[in-house]
C-alpha cells in the first residue's frame, strides 16, 4: 500500500522534490520524506487545539472531508485570538505538551494522506513574538517538531490574512533576507521540508494565487524579491508551485454562514474534481465492447468497463498516469501513476471482477473509498499480491483487507494468471469469494479497525508501480441509488 506514494504523473519537478500522484514529495539522496497532496484543496480549521489526538478519533474527524476530495487543513500554530498558545514571548513552546501533541498530530496527518498548511505566525498583533530572536528560536523549534516523515507545508508569513504582513511587526518575514534567514534556520533543523510564502503577504501579488510554495531556498528568494519589486505579472518561478487562492477555504468557521459557506466548498470540490476531463493515453475503438449477458442486464448489472475506454473513471487529474486500455484490458502499466476511481459513488452492491499481476506485484481494489486521502484507511483496500502467501504477512496477501484482516485461505492462483472476484457489501456485511472459494466474511461492526469506516464510497483501482490488468469489472446494485450523478 505504501508504494502508491512512489508515483510519477505530473511533469512538475522541484529541486530535491518532485509530484507523483495526486502527492508532492521532497527527497534527499533517494529518501522520500514528505507527502502530500499536489493539487491542494482545502479549508482553515478554527484551532488545531480542538483536534482529536487519538487516532481513530482523528480520522473520524478528517474522513467527511476526504469523502468530498478535500485533501488539505490549514491553520495557525500560534493564535491566542482562537485559544491557540503555542509559544512563550521568547519563541520557545508553551510547554511540553503541546509541543507533543502537534508532533502527533503531524503523524495523524501523513497517515491519512492529508496536507496538513501551517503558519506559526499570525499577523494579529496579540500573536507577535517579543523580538527578531524569538521569531528565530519559535522557527527552530517548529521544524524540529515535524517528524522526518511527514505531509505538512510549513508557512513563513500568515496565508488566512488578507493583509500584508505588517511593516510594524518585530520581523519583516515578507523581506526577502528575512525569509532567507528563517528558512535556511528550518532546513538547518529539517533538511527536507517544504516551505511556503504567503501572496497575500505582497500587494501587488496575483490575487488569483494563495501560496507559493518550493523546497529551494534559492527559488523562494526570488519569488519574494519579484514581488517586492511590485510586478504584478510576476508569474511563479520555474521551481515554486502556486496554489490558486480560489483551492483553499479561509473563514474563521464560527458563524453558521460560514459553516454553510464550507459545505458549499467542499461540494463545489467535489464537482470540481469530478469534472476534470481525463486524457487517455491509449484507446481501443475497434476492440470489441464489452457486454452484459441477457441473464445479467435483466437482474440489474452495470457495466464499470466498457472494454474500449476509460469512461466512467478518473484520476481526478487531466493525466490517466500508467493506465491504458489494451486488447480489450484495464491496464496498469507500472510505469507509476495515481490510482483511478469511478465518477459513481456506491453503498451497497455486488461487484464482479477480473484481474490478474505479474510475479511480486502489489495492487488493490478499493471499496467504498473517498474521493481523496488514503483509500485503504478510509474505505477498505482489497489487496492483490504477486508474492507467494507464506512469503509475506497474510494481512498484505491477495484477498485480505489491507493490514486489517487476512483472507480465509490461499485461493488465488499464481501471479500472471486470471483470478475471479466477487465481492458483495451490504451494510456491514461484507463477503468475497476468489476463483469460487471464500475470501472475507465479516460484519464491519465486529472488527474494530473497520467499524467506522465509509458505507458508500468510490471504487478504485491501485497503481503501485506494478503491472496489473483487469477485464469484466460489473456492478449490481442492492437498492435504489439516487445520489449519482
């Protein structure tokens, strides 16, 4: 599950960090550290005081977002206004456990494949830090806290105000020796962050854009000193990555204007996302369609693949990554690529498929997953392995629920051949047979790690730089749907 980080889709690459997938990570001699996602969508949560620090807890708390192809939670470290003290007046934390708690929290936040956008510093001047060293030891302290593995983007200015950033303040972070400075104190700490400058932090920025966003020091530098020099066409430097202001939701969330406002955010993301036109890289017009057999079409199948397109799935990118359609397969080529979803959501259903992987492969079939964030966390990833069983831990073998639960035995058949699945979900109730031979039978709510996760959901394929083919993907429906589009 964890190599369907290592994907390349997107010809974006940053010094010492590049995007594959939906995730931009940052690297040093070949060790990949950050994860997160490239095409940042998300809101500003009032106080990540308020955030669960246990586990489950906080994936509860995340999942009605990912569901919606939310993928990304901003906000402010240090926000007295909110109830937020994080640093004494001399930059060093408040105490210990706070500082514990936002390294937890950090963890949570990889784990679930969510970006997690933090400013330490607020242009509120209730915020402000007593002096230019205090600014330099709460930087240090910062990095320090983020783990070696993490998904956050660190800001150096205040991205949730619409103001730049005061002339008045202790330290100017909008002056580019200033920014300068405090970053290379945060790579000194932690060599592999990605940082962020705020475009509201500069008036005559493109007020089209939120954040810029680089591993280079050197790139940031100049980003700054572009806008400073007031240009406002200045565009974003080849190394830095602009996040367009109109992907982030920023409102202080207490009103209930602005909770309505955030719902119809995060259901304009959804539709957003869901309407991104996929280039196919391969088609197959004069391959023979696939069909339903008459028995099939009068009890309600629908076909997922029509055996020539990729119509009804997306990346939720313009790019289809490593998939192809070839001779009538779905195809994942193992070249990397992010992993593909249908356009239609499901609850309860019967799904019928096909699939065969070359030797030590790893793929999956998600269930019920969201739209963004980690499939297998939030929904249920059923795993494809290329591995002999006894070879590796059962719960990663081909039938198991992904580091959940392992297969009722060996039934598939040795990796370049054909396996068939059927998989029905009901509620709770979920069971699978491979190749006629019982797989999974299980009630959700008895197995603690599942009884929380999604009832209706995506249904996915995984790219995990494996090859891995796929023919006959249908679904049969248990009840009336009315929430697809």
């Amino acid at each position: 599950m964890y190599r369907q980080w290592f994907i390349i889709v997107l010809a974006l690459f940053l010094p010492g960090s590049f995007a594959r997938g939906h995730y931009l990570f940052t690297f040093e001699h070949g060790s990949i550290n950050f994860l997160g996602p490239f095409e940042v969508w998300g809101y500003q949560i009032p106080s990540w005081y308020d955030l669960p620090d246990e586990e489950r807890a906080f994936e509860a708390y995340v999942q009605p977002n990912v569901v919606y192809g939310i993928n990304s939670l901003g906000f402010a470290l240090h926000d007295p206004a909110k109830g937020a003290i994080f640093f004494r007046p001399d930059g060093q934390p408040r105490d210990q456990a706070a500082l514990d708690k936002f390294t937890k929290l950090a963890e949570f936040f990889r784990y679930s494949m969510v970006g997690m956008i933090v400013n330490p510093f607020s242009t509120d001047r209730r915020a402000w830090l007593a002096s230019p060293d205090a600014y330099r030891t709460a930087m240090q302290v910062v990095a320090k806290a983020i783990p070696e593995w993490h998904s956050t983007i660190l800001v150096i200015g205040d991205p949730f105000s619409s103001e730049p950033w005061p002339a008045e303040a202790p330290l100017a972070l909008n002056d580019p020796a200033v920014f300068a400075e405090m970053a290379g104190l945060i790579k000194q700490n932690h060599p592999k962050l990605l940082l962020a400058i705020p475009a509201a932090s500069f008036p005559n920025a493109d007020k089209n854009h939120w954040l810029y966003v680089s591993s280079s020091i050197t790139d940031l530098t100049k980003q700054i000193q572009a806008l400073s020099n007031l240009d406002p066409s200045a565009p974003a430097m080849r190394n830095v990555l602009a996040i367009p202001r109109a992907r982030f939701f920023i409102s202080p969330l207490e009103p209930a204007s602005d909770r309505t406002a955030l719902a119809a955010f995060m259901k304009h993301v959804e539709q957003t996302r869901l309407a991104v036109h996929l280039h196919e890289k391969s088609l197959a017009p004069d391959q023979e369609p696939a069909r339903l057999s008459p028995e099939e079409e009068t009890e309600g199948w629908q076909l997922l693949f029509d055996g020539q397109t990729l119509n009804g799935w997306t990346t939720l990118l313009q790019d289809a990554g490593g998939w192809i359609v070839h001779d009538g397969l779905l195809h994942c080529t193992g070249v990397h690529g992010p992993w593909l979803r249908t356009r239609q959501t499901f609850d309860d259903f019967i799904l019928r498929i096909e699939f065969k992987i070359e030797p030590n492969g790893n793929s999956g079939v998600f269930l019920r997953a969201p739209l963004d964030g980690r499939a297998s966390r939030f929904g249920m990833e059923i795993q494809i392995s290329g591995k002999e069983p006894d070879s590796l831990n059962k719960h990663k073998s081909t039938g198991a629920i992904y580091a959940v639960l392992p297969p009722l035995g060996n039934t598939s058949n040795p990796p370049g051949q054909w396996n068939y699945a059927e998989i029905t979900c009901r509620g709770s109730r979920v069971t699978m047979t491979i190749n006629g031979q019982p797989a999974q039978n299980l009630d959700m709510n008895d197995v603690p790690e599942l009884h929380n996760r999604l009832r209706r959901g995506v249904i996915g394929l995984q790219d995990h730089g494996n090859k891995v083919w796929f023919r006959n993907i249908r679904i049969k429906c248990l009840k009336a749907d009315d929430h697809n589009p």
